[in-house]
C-alpha cells in the first residue's frame, strides 16, 4: 500500500521526471502534472509496473490558472488528498530583456511564480487543516543573484526563494514544511528550452545530472530542512553574493551572462 500521495509538476522531462521516479521508488502514490499528456503517461505506465504505486496522469498548462482549479476540482472530485507537492515545473528565457518575447516572458512569471504561488496555497491549505505536508520548491541558484540578460527568469527565482522561506518560517509547527532547492546547471530539455545552450556562464560551471539534483532535493524534504542547494560549487557560487560587493558582481555577472555578438 502506498505511503501518501505526492503531486509533481513538469514530470514529463528533466528534474520532474526523476523526482517522480524517486518518489515511486520511496512507496509514494503520484500525481504527475505537465502538458505533454503522452510522456506523462508513458512514465506512469512505467512507474506502476516497477514500482505497485498508483499514477494518475492530468495535463495541464500550468500557465492558465482556471486549469489548475480544473486539476484541484478532478483530485477533490476523485477523493485524493495530496500530501506533498513538488512545484517543479518552470521556464528561463537567455536575451536583451528588450528584445525578448513579451509573451514568453509573461507566460514566464505566469509559470514561474503564479502557477507555484497558486498551488501552494490550495495544497498547503488543505495540509495545513490535515496537520500533515510536505511541500518542495524547485527555484534556481539564480534566485541568489540578478541575472542580467535572464533578468525576469532570476527575478522568478529570487521569489520562488523568499516565498518558500517565508512560508517555511510561518508554517512550522502546523505539520507542514516547506523546503527549496535551489540547483545549478542540470542535464534536462531546460537549456534548449530557454535558448541557453553555448552560453559562458553554462561552459564554466559544472553541470549535474538530474537524477542528482532530483535526489539532494528529495532527501532536503524528506528532512523538513529549510533550504538545499544541491553540489559543492553551486553552494559556493550561492554565499558569494553575501561576500561580494553588489556592483562588482552585476558586473562579472553581465560578462558570463552576455550572448555573444551582441553589445548590450
Ligand atoms: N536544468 C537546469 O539547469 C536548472 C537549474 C536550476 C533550476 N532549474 C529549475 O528546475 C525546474 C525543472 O526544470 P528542468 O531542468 O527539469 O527543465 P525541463 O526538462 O525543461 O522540464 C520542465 C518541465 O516543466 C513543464 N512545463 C513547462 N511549461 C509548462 C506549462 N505551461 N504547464 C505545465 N508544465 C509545464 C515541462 O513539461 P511540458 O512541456 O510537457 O508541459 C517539463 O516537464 C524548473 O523550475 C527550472 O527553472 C533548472
């Protein structure tokens, strides 16, 4: 019989996927969230044979927020509780904020930051009542810094970081906690995604995996710690804002950050 029931967002590829798998492998029922419906149930049919766990596949464009009541409404309607939730999903954006796509940056902070900010308060809501959850973040190392030309997308990360340790410091003692990891560089479809791939900043650090990134993750929340920020480096690069004076970091990060060729 399975633990508890864990809802993942963005389990169709990368870190998600791997969370979902963790989770199946840890005894956990699923819920797995994204818009590719196929790969969604293509890793459910797979994690319920390997593991005899439940997964129950609803997709979701994350960024319209009637369709999360429509996801909150199917698993009230279908009587299951969700006991941890892993907001996972999100998007970047590499480029002059100016000549960037207004919509996919909008489409952005719908994802990044509204969809996250929207599940929490439906699912912690109903922990809260229960006394009982676990709730993980997945935010950025770029939440540490602002990111010149990825400004919007370290500005989401930077909230996804002071919510979830807001949150984490309001809840205690409720039975809920809330943990947010915060990753550097991982393999997955993001960097492709987000127009990254070539960039300086992402040949000079070390990238992990994101079956690690997954499990430093899983392991911070199943400890109800506060904050994880998964591989020695990434932690590194995480304290240094604390040491490094604000002007002389905005502008080292805008040489490692710059697209090449251009001038701005
Ligand atoms: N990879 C990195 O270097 C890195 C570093 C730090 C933090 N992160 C963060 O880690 C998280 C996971 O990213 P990843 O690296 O695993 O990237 P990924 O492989 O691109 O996965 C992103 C996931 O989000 C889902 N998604 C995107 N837009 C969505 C929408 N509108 N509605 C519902 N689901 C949506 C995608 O599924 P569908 O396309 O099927 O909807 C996919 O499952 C993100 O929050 C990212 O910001 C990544």
């Amino acid at each position: 019989m399975a633990l508890t029931t864990a809802l993942v967002t963005g389990a169709s590829s990368g870190i998600g996927y791997e969370i979902s798998k963790l989770l199946a492998e840890q005894g956990h029922d699923l819920v797995l969230v994204a818009r590719r419906e196929d790969r969604l149930k293509q890793l459910a049919g797979y994690l319920e044979k390997e593991f005899d766990i439940s997964a129950r596949v609803i997709a979701v464009d994350l960024t319209d927020l009637e369709e999360i009541d429509r996801l909150y409404i199917t698993l009230e309607q279908e009587n299951i509780p969700v006991d941890i939730l892993v907001n996972n999903a999100g998007v970047g954006n590499w480029g002059p904020f100016t000549a960037n796509s207004s919509q996919k940056e909008m489409e952005m902070i719908q994802l990044n930051v509204m969809a996250l900010t929207y599940l929490t308060k439906l699912f912690a809501t109903d922990m809260v009542k229960r006394g009982l959850g676990k709730i993980l973040n997945i935010a950025s190392i770029s939440g540490f810094t602002p990111g010149p030309y990825m400004a919007v997308y370290n500005a989401s990360k930077a909230y996804v970081l002071s919510f979830s340790e807001a949150l984490h410091a309001e809840l205690k003692g409720s039975g809920v906690s809330v943990t947010v990891s915060c990753p550097g560089p991982a393999a997955s479809e993001f960097h492709q995604q987000a127009g990254t791939t070539g960039a300086l900043f992402l040949k000079l650090m070390p990238m992990m995996n994101a079956t690690q990134v997954a499990r430093a993750s899983l392991s911070a929340m199943n400890k109800r710690k506060i904050l994880v920020v998964p591989g020695t480096f990434n932690w590194l690069i995480s304290v240094a804002p604390r040491v490094t004076p604000r002007k002389i970091m905005l502008f080292i990060l805008k040489i490692l950050m710059r697209p090449r060729g251009r001038q701005r």
